[in-house]
C-alpha cells in the first residue's frame, strides 16, 4: 500500500531527482526564479561579493559524497 510521508529523511535523493525530472522546462525555471529571489531577498549583500568567479563549462554530480 502507498502511503504519503511528510519526514523529509524518508526522502532519498533519487526521489528527489525523480520529481524534479518530472517537472516541465517552465516548472524548472520557475523553480530556479524563486530561488534566486529567494537569495536576494535574504541576503542582499550576496551581488557584492568579490570573490564569486565563473565556473567554465558544466558541473554533474556523480554520486552523494559519505558522511
């Protein structure tokens, strides 16, 4: 039987990828926005940074580091 949890450590993060694999371009994008404001909202200084340097390509995750 299928249940539904509400404790995030049931939570694997190959559910999590699932779902937002699931998610549409313009639900990902959406997402991506709110984080941002989100960010911005809490921590204005963060456009200031010096330090912040670009990444040149991509970056992918491979496996979950072992606490």
């Amino acid at each position: 039987m299928l249940t539904v949890s509400h404790d995030r450590a049931e939570e694997s993060i190959e559910a999590k990828a699932l779902w937002f694999r699931s998610l549409s371009l313009q639900e990902r994008m959406d997402l991506l926005c709110w984080f941002t404001d989100l960010a911005w909202s809490s921590y204005s200084r963060i456009a200031r940074l010096k330090d912040a340097e670009q990444t040149s390509g991509r970056i992918r995750v491979l496996a979950e580091a072992q606490r």
